[in-house]
C-alpha cells in the first residue's frame, strides 16, 4: 500500500521558521514567540526532529495508575465508612492521615477489599510499635500497605524531628528496615509536595526530592522496597509532565549509584499554590489539567484535591467530585490505554532532557556543599525556595501571572465570609523549632484577604 505522505516533500526546521518570520511581517522571532520559564528554559514555538537532540530515557505506565482517596482519621468508624464508600464509587486506593498511634488498625480497615486495593498510611509519628501491629494486620489480610515515613519531610515541614535528638529518627528507620516484613510495600516517602506549594520551581522540586531521597540512601541501611515520592503538580501542563518524567529518569540514575534496583513509586496531588477562594468552581478546571499532567506524566497513584478544600470541611460532594473527574478522566477519556503517551513529542522529551540536566546540576551543587540536610539546617533551602516564591508572587500582584476569577475577571459580586468552616490563609502559630520550617503559601492570599474585609 502507497505511503500518503510520499506525496509530499519535507519540511525542515529551516524553512519552517523562514515562514513563521514572514508571517510576523517585520517583528522579532525571539523577542515576539520565545519565552524563558521560571526555570531558564527557553520556550520555542515549534519543535523539529532536525533540532531534537533525542528521547528522554525513561517509560512511563499511564495504564497502571490508581485513582486514590485521602482520608484524616479522627473518628475511627465514620473513616471506616467513608474508606467503604470511596471504594464503592470508583477509588482504586486509599490514602489514611494518623495522627494516633494507638487507633484501631482492624477496625479501620475492616470490610475493605484488600486484597485488591492499595493502602497509604501518612503517619504524623515514627512507632516500631505502629509497623509491627501494620505488618501483621498486612500478613493477616493480605494487604498491600506503603507506610509513608518521611522524618527529613516532618523536619522541613514542621522545624522539628519526629523526636530528637536527630539520629534517634535513622535508628527507628534502620531498625523498622531489619524488621523487614515482606508484606509491607514501603516505609520510605519523601514529601515533595512541600517544596511545590511553597513556591520551589520545577528544577528545584526535583533537586530538593532527590537530595532528600539521597540522604536516605546515605543514612537508612537496606533500602529494599520502592521509596514514595510524593508530589504537587501545577497547570503549566507540559512542564509537569516532564517534571514527573525527569524525576523518575534521575531517580533511576542515583537508585543505580546504590545499586537499588526498585523503581520510584510516584503519587501525585494537584497543587494548593494556585487554588482559589473566591471564583471556587475554577479550581475543578485547574484540577482536572494538573491530574491529565499526571497522568500523562507517569504518575502511578492519583489523589485530587476537592474543589472546595480551602474552605469546607470534607465532605462527600467535594470528594465525589473529585473522584468523579479521575474516573471521567480513565474510562471516558481512555488515559489508560497507552502506556507511554508521551512517546513521540520532541517538545516533551526536549523539556524532560531540560529539566533534568538542570536539576542533576543543582543536586550536584548541594552534594558538594554537605548535602541537603546541611543545607536545610542552614535555612538555605528555605531562603531558596523563598526567592523562587517571591517572583512568583510579584508576577502574580502585577497581573503577569494569571489567576481566573481571581486577579483576571474576578465576580466582585462574589461572597465568601459566610462560607468559610476552614481558615484558608497562612497560619503563623510561634513556638521553638530547630530550624524556621518550609511554609506553605497561595498566591491568592492577600487579594482574598482585602476581599474579605471589603464584604458587607
């Protein structure tokens, strides 16, 4: 059979551009479609296979990712029923916020499907006690279960360790590692999703997560299970994609280095940063984009972040919501059926390649410099951070960076002070850490603020 495309000549990159500069009559091709993102990477408005320098080595499984439901667990049985409920209106896992170390285990998990479903426990505590009675439920009913422990995270997030002093945190890690019970997915996360909502750039999230997995590599002996990334995803659509793939790429490189063979376990959220009170609805808009970039990206478990999280309670409309947008996005949009969807697209491997070269340069400048925890004793990571955060916020007060409903377009008619059953702003509670923790912040927050005061 005749190949169409024999019919016609190629185009080069060359002649492409010649035409592109005809039709901007007289304006400047670099100054007029070239634009340079936060991370220094220069944007061009077409991609060609005479300029791609090649594919990014790394395959991603978007078929293989799992629809996951966060739950706080407060009260054990009504987390219990609302664990039933989210299993039964499509969520392919769950995701348990502790706080107690002593809760009841059997009847939190108690008529789930485990054998089928994929358990996370994000634990605000180190206990052996804890994993030992986790590991012999996991046997018992034959549960997958990651425990998420991340004392680095718990440091950078609250200014403090689990316990101290610090070494007191790798010796229970060290010693939950000895206890080894197979049944057990993982112990290890790393909260990447901090540095996203604190304003870090992509090329930082990525050298933060993986200087902070370093210093497990460094500090934890036997590391034979998958280490959990966890990570926030923002709407620059394509970038977030990359970013996933070139954290997955260079976690390969240093698992290697340590002769790790287990790959990185991704879960994703969407990010808090750009989430808005007023104009609410907007946020399932800006959702449903971050979970496709995740999707597309690799992700291998999903949570989304309820439309109305700001400022309600949980509750079961914003999370059916939330669920219903995954579920809408794997079997009526059909996400699953390729497994590297990304495969192909010289501008997402460009950005890939980009980004990870970039971040392996910045984890190679904190290596050489004693390594991230040093540096997150220092407060350089922080002051870091800090910086990237700032410029994203001046972009934002002078409108350049573009939130719907918020800074562009907002309903002045819209209002909220009757809404609020959560405080949506930045929470400022003094007391003594070991080091000023990594603070979460929106970009919103001030206009939202001044918003409030001026209803009646």
């Amino acid at each position: 059979m005749k190949n169409l495309f024999d019919d016609f000549n190629p185009v080069s990159s060359k002649q492409w551009k010649q035409q592109i500069q005809f039709e901007l009559k007289g304006a400047d091709y670099n100054e007029t479609l070239v634009w340079n993102s936060p991370e220094d990477i220069q944007v061009k408005p077409f991609y060609h296979k005479d300029e791609f320098a090649g594919a990014a080595a790394v395959k991603t499984k978007a078929t293989h990712f799992k629809i996951c439901q966060n739950i706080f667990v407060k009260d054990v049985e009504k987390s219990n029923g609302r664990a039933i409920d989210s299993i039964h209106r499509g969520a392919e896992s769950l995701r348990f916020t502790i706080e107690d170390e002593k809760i009841d285990l059997a009847k939190l998990l108690q008529n789930l499907p485990l054998e089928h479903i994929t358990i996370y426990f994000n634990l605000s505590f180190l206990s052996i006690d804890f994993i030992k009675k986790t590991a012999l439920l996991a046997q018992e009913k034959k549960a997958k279960i990651y425990c998420n422990l991340d004392p680095i995270g718990q440091l950078a997030k609250d200014g403090n360790w689990f316990s101290t002093p610090e070494k007191t945190n790798f010796d229970t890690l060290n010693e939950v590692l000895r206890m080894t019970p197979s049944n057990i997915c993982g112990f290890i996360s790393i909260n990447a999703s901090l540095y996203q909502n604190a304003g870090a750039n992509m090329v930082q999230q990525i050298a933060y997560a993986l200087a902070h997995a370093n210093e497990y590599f460094n500090r934890v002996s036997e590391l034979n299970q998958p280490l959990v990334f966890e990570v926030s995803v923002g709407t620059n659509y394509f970038f977030e994609m990359a970013k996933l793939r070139a954290l997955r790429l260079l976690f390969h490189r240093l698992a290697t280095e340590y002769d790790h063979h287990f790959d990185c376990h991704i879960m994703v959220s969407p990010t808090k940063r750009n989430k808005t009170l007023y104009d609410y609805n907007v946020n399932m808009l800006r959702t449903t984009t971050e979970c496709m970039s995740a999707i597309l990206g690799g992700a291998d478990v999903i949570s989304n972040l309820p439309y109305d999280s700001l400022y309600h309670k949980d509750n079961e409309f914003g999370d059916r919501i939330a669920r219903n947008q995954l579920l809408l996005l794997k079997h009526e949009s059909h996400f699953d059926k390729v497994n590297n969807p990304a495969d192909g697209s010289y501008y997402i491997d460009s950005l890939t390649n980009q980004l990870a070269e970039k971040a392996l340069t910045l984890f190679k400048e904190i290596e050489a410099n004693g390594g991230f925890l040093k540096q997150l004793n220092d407060g350089i990571v922080k002051r870091k951070i800090q910086e990237s955060a700032d410029k994203e916020q001046e972009l934002f007060d002078a409108g350049k960076e573009i939130l719907l409903g918020t800074n562009k377009y907002p309903n002045k008619k819209d209002s909220m002070k009757d809404n609020l059953e959560l405080y949506p702003f930045l929470k400022i509670k003094p007391r003594k850490t070991l080091i000023s923790p990594i603070i979460e912040k929106r970009l919103a927050e001030k206009v939202e603020q001044e918003r409030l005061k001026e209803e009646n």
